[in-house]
C-alpha cells in the first residue's frame, strides 16, 4: 500500500526516486527537492513494514540533502515502505508519495536445482518519474562479478541456469534517471542434475576377430563421451570409456567375441560428469557362432548361432554366408529370425541353426552369419572346419585288469588313436552270470592317454572274479572292433590245520600271451607285501603256506596272488595282474592262572585274566563269581582283569569261578570256564 498526502498543497512535496537495500540489510532512499519555501522548516522521515502504520524515524533542518539512510537490518527479510514530509516554519506539511524497497527472494526449483525462479515487489504504482519500464536482473556467476543477464516488466523472472554446481547470487535493479533502485541479493545453490539421454546402438558386430560396436550421437547437447560396459560376474562392469559427443564407433580387442559371448551396454556421460540411464533394459550382443560341427558320416556341416539381441528395428532375416577352399564368400541361407519348433539334438529352443548339406570331403569350409534389421546389419566371427573321411580303428586290445588294493579294478586299454573321431565302450560281467553291463562310454574328445586307464570302483572283487571287455565305434556309431576278454583272478583261503593256510584261486585269462607264472605275496610282522613270498607255475591255482604263529599281525596274515604274462605277441605287452586281497586269522590261544595275589608287586599277578598273545574273536565278555553264584565282575575289554575287589570292598581268600565267551574266527560260540584262588 502506498501513502498519498490529504493535504491542499500550494507547495511542491519532494518526488521520492529510488531505494537501496545495503549489504547489511539498511535501506538507503533518495529523493529530488522541489523549490523550497523561504519557510522551510524540516523534512522528516517516515518508516512502515506493511505500508500502512508509519512511525517517525528521523529529520533533518537541511534542505540540501537528497537521501537519507535507515539504519536497519529488515531491508533483507521484508518490503520497507517510506515517505518523507517536508514541514514549513508555519507548521504546514507537504507530504510525498511512498516508496517501497525491492524485496527479492529466490528458488533454486529444489530436488532440481536447474532452474532459479525470482520474486519481487515493485517500488511503486506507477513507477517514480524517469524510472525504466523494466526491471533488470543480475548474477555474479561465475567470477563474483556482477553482470546484467535479463530486463523483466513484470515482478518475476525464470530461467534455467546450466552449471554443474555452484553457489549462485542474484540481485534486482530498477534505473531511473536520479537513480536506481537496488533489491537486496539472494543466493543458492545450483546443479546439473539432469542425465543425459540414453544413446542407441546401432550394431554390434565382429570385425577381424574383435567386437565392433557402434551407436547414435545422445540428444543431449553438453555430452562429452560415452561409457561402456559389459555383463560379467553377474553385474554390468565399466571397461571403457569414448570422449566426443560425435565419436560413436569402438573396437573392442579386450576378448575374442569368437570364443566369448559378452552382453554390451552404453551410457552418456554429460559435461559435469553425470552419468546418464544405460541401455541395461536394452543390451546388445553380437551374434556368437559356435565351432562348426561336421557330420563326417552324413557328409553335413551344422551351424549353430546365439541370436543377436534387442535390434532396432527387429531383425528379419539372417543370411549364411560361405567360402570354400578360401574363394569369395557366398549367401548360401535366408532364414527366418523365430528358430524352428524342432531343433536337431543338441540345439537349444532359442538357438538358431543351419544344416549344409553340400559338403565334399577333403575341402576347407569358412562360414559367418549376417543379421540383416532395417538399414543395419550386424555379422558374427568366421568359423572355419577342414571336412574329412573317416577313418576306422585298426586296433583294440585290452590289456590288463587288476584288481588295486582298495578292490577297484583298473583296467589298461590300448587304443588306436590315429582316427578322427570314435567311442569305447567298456562291458562287465560277473564269473557265472549271463548279465553283461555296459559300465563306461569314452569319447575321442576325453582320450589323454592311450594306453587308457579306467578304474571300475562299482566291482567287488573280493567276492567274485569278473569278466571285461570293450568295443570301438567308429565315428558313425558303428561298431568296428571287439577286444579280448578278461577275466580276473578271485582268491580264497582257509585253514586246514594250525600250521597251514591254504590259498586257492581262479585262473586269469584272455592275454594276448600266456601266463608265465603265479606269485604269492603276504603280509604278516615280517612279509612288508613289496616283495613275493613264492611262485608258482601258470598251471597251479592253488598254494599251502606252512606258517610260523609268531609271525602273525595281531593273529593275521594277509595274502594275494599277482599273475604275470609272457612277453611278447603283437603289442608286446607283458602286464602283472593281482587279484583281491584276503586274511587268514590264527585261533586265539588262551591260558588262565589258578591263583592271584591283588597285592603282588609283580604287575602280571596283581590282576586276573585271561593270557594270550592275541585275541583274533570277537564279542569277548568276560566274568566272575563268587562260590555263592553272585556275579561280582564283568568286562568285554580283552586288556582289562579283576583286581580283587567288588564294589570298592577287597575280597577274601577264597575260590572263585571265571567264565568266558566270544566267537572264535570261524564263527563258533566259545565258552571257557574255571576256578582259581584269591591269595592274600
């Protein structure tokens, strides 16, 4: 609201011009001076916050001076309004129009901060005599210079202000020919937090055995390069980054798209270095082709590709291009981009495929696929393959079967490896059974070694001998070569007499040469096993081993029989073959005391039990009792005895029964009992 005087005036009021709102917040108003009356007085000064209750805030007898300032800090949180009244000698009072500050306040558009919206209010309705039509707008951005950078009419201006971050004040002025008004400065705090747009790749191809990509310019202006990325580990990672809004081509020679598949994705990096959404919803990957597989039997190439992903627009064919024997490639295929709802085996539902079906042994093949969509094109990596007639195996001989001494049966199998392609297949049966199971299919692509090596770990050569053989596929599936047969040894054993283990054997068969001879290994405290105890002829199946009790391993000996073959024949091979391991078991030889003394200082008396050098049974319970039949000691620990006492009380002299059962190595219940004496 603006004051205007109610008084008749014969006399001029002064025309207030302009306000200044200080650094400090005081507020500085000028004004021009009529003719001043030969009675002039005083001209004092008038304050309001609102425009409508005025208070008095100072006056001056001088009628020279054109300003006065108020000490205040208000010019920078609110309008401030003014008049000033000139009072002549005879108590007249001529009053001026009312001037209002510019109070200016600013919004940076916060979360956006990249737009500064201004706000102000003017200084007067109409504006004081010889002020502009428009209001000017200044920043000091961006060397703290003041600089004018728009005229308004109106009481607010917006703009948007293009910084990456910085502290921004602003400030409004109105000129006028006296002079001019200044609002009070407003700052903040400004961003770009604008993303540029995403780019669009236009195709990823292979070029010479590296992945070329290459996209549109971003729409965004202040772009200054682009990031790319691939998927890996289960997340997109950077791994490059190209500058220049305009430079939109990349090669990629960190990995050889021909054997790797990797997904690409890109972004735009603005001038502040905001990053921009990449294509993550939207990645691209080159077209992977896999090794070319040839059909050496139905004289076929098979093609196999990964289809290219997220074209722009979708892609409507792809063409099969081929070279034979390094001539010009030529379009071979139209195929249609849906794969077929019955791929070949192998082939997954989303893989594409092509069959070449005009393939001639003996000649080099290179092949790559074009993804054709729209005006683009996007090609994979060239496979090449040298095609070939097969050849059949020649040989096939199996060499050994021996049983390990963990019971797995390793067999040795000497293979012809001069082919392309094939598969053995090793068999098994059981000594006596008709049942013949196929326990293992080894490809040419899994051979390391010849002769091979197969360990068979589902046998149980320890009950039972086996037979085993194999057979060789071509790489038609067709069986070319069935080996000799193998049978292994299975050992037995018993005990005759004390004195005497008796081993007994099946013969081995199915050598290439005839077995030379039978060793018999054992194991006992002074046999270590590295070295035979005997031999026999390759006619003998059969051995008595007179032994020595001492010599036994905690009432054991352990024994196997290893046939060796005659040297010789078409693949010179002269193999030992061993047969499963077995233990003969001593029966325990037991003694009993008829006395002992629980006080004796000899350790051996002190305790009753039983005495043997080894106890080769099992479910060993030993007791004893007193005359009256009560059961006063118990144990099933064969190194544990009775030292004389029940229940913590020591017993009298006297007679008392032993009773012992177990289960002797053969199976048999045994019971010893008897009587001896406790001596004091």
């Amino acid at each position: 609201m603006f004051v205007f005087s109610g008084y008749s005036q014969t006399n001029d009021p002064v025309k207030m011009k302009c306000t200044i709102v200080n650094i400090d917040g005081s507020v500085t108003f000028y004004w021009e001076n009529p003719t001043i009356p030969t009675d002039f007085g005083e001209f004092v000064f008038y304050h309001s916050n609102d425009g409508i209750n005025f208070t008095e805030i100072g006056t001056t007898a001088s009628s020279i001076i054109n300003n006065y300032t108020h000490l205040t800090t208000a010019g920078n949180n609110s309008q401030q309004f003014y008049y000033i009244d000139m009072v002549l000698q005879s108590g007249e009072s001529i009053i001026s129009d009312t001037i209002g500050t510019i109070y200016f306040q600013l919004d940076n558009n916060d979360p956006d901060f990249n737009q500064a919206d201004l706000y102000w209010t003017r200084v007067a309705n109409p504006l004081p005599d010889g002020s502009s039509s428009d209001y000017q707008i200044y920043w000091d951005y961006p060397d703290g210079n003041w600089k004018l950078i728009a005229n308004s009419s109106e009481d607010n201006y917006s703009m948007p202000v293009n910084v990456c971050k910085d502290s921004i004040n602003f400030k409004i002025e109105l000129e006028n020919s006296f002079c001019s008004s200044v609002s009070n400065i407003r700052g903040n705090w400004f961003k770009d937090v604008g993303y540029p747009e995403i780019p669009v790749f236009d195709s990823v191809s292979v070029v010479n055995s590296q992945a070329v990509l290459g996209w549109t310019p971003s729409e965004s202006q202040d772009v200054i390069g682009y990031i790319l990325y691939t998927y890996e580990s289960n997340t997109w990672q950077e791994f490059d980054t190209v500058y220049g809004i305009n430079n939109t081509f990349f090669v990629d020679d960190f990995f050889d798209p021909c054997e790797i598949s990797k997904e690409y994705a890109i972004a735009a990096i603005d001038s502040c270095g905001n990053k921009g959404e990449g294509s993550f919803l939207q990645p691209q990957k080159p077209i992977f082709f896999y090794d070319i597989g040839f059909n050496v039997c139905q004289r076929q190439d098979t093609l196999i590709w990964e289809q290219y992903e997220n074209s722009t627009p979708e892609i409507e064919k792809y063409l099969v291009w081929r070279s034979v024997n390094g001539s010009d490639f030529e379009q071979i295929a139209d195929i249609n981009p849906n794969p077929g709802s019955n791929p070949p085996d192998g082939i997954s539902a989303n893989q594409m495929w092509y069959i070449d079906e005009d393939i001639i042994p003996g000649n080099t093949y290179q092949y790559y696929v074009q993804a054709i969509f729209g005006d683009r094109s996007s090609t994979s990596c060239i496979k090449e393959i040298s095609t070939y007639s097969y050849r059949i195996p020649e040989n096939l001989y199996l060499a050994n079967a021996d049983v390990q001494p963990d019971n797995i049966i390793e067999l040795q199998i000497n293979v012809d490896t001069d082919v392309n392609e094939c598969t053995w297949e090793i068999y098994r049966s059981a000594a006596g059974s008709s049942q013949i199971d196929l326990i293992s299919s080894i490809s040419y692509a899994d051979l390391i070694s010849n002769p091979i090596i197969y360990d068979d770990s589902e046998s149980q050569p320890q009950q039972n001998s086996y037979n085993y053989y194999t057979i060789v596929k071509d790489s038609c599936d067709i069986k070319t070569i069935e080996s000799n047969i193998l049978k292994t040894i299975y050992l037995s054993g018993e005990k005759p007499d004390t004195q005497t283990n008796l081993l007994q054997w099946t013969e081995f068969e199915g050598w290439e040469t005839e077995v030379e001879k039978y060793y018999i290994y054992r194991i006992s405290s002074n046999d270590d096993g590295l070295s035979p105890i005997d031999s026999v002829s390759a006619n003998t199946f059969s051995y008595e081993d007179i032994i020595d009790e001492s010599l036994a391993t905690n009432g054991k000996f352990s024994y196997w029989v290893e046939a060796k073959q005659t040297q010789g024949g078409t693949y010179n091979f002269q193999s030992l073959s061993r047969s499963n391991r077995i233990d003969l078991f001593l029966e325990s030889n037991i003694f009993f005391a008829n006395a002992f003394r629980p006080n004796s200082t000899i350790s051996t008396n002190n305790v009753f039990r039983p005495v043997f050098n080894f106890f080769s049974g099992s479910n060993y319970e030993f007791m004893i009792y007193n005359r009256w039949g009560q059961l006063i000691y118990e144990t099933s620990n064969v190194q544990d005895g009775w030292d004389g006492t029940y229940e913590g009380q020591k017993q009298s002299s006297a007679l008392y029964i032993y009773r012992l059962t177990y289960i002797n190595i053969y199976g048999k219940n045994i019971e010893l009992k008897g009587s001896f004496m406790l001596v004091d």
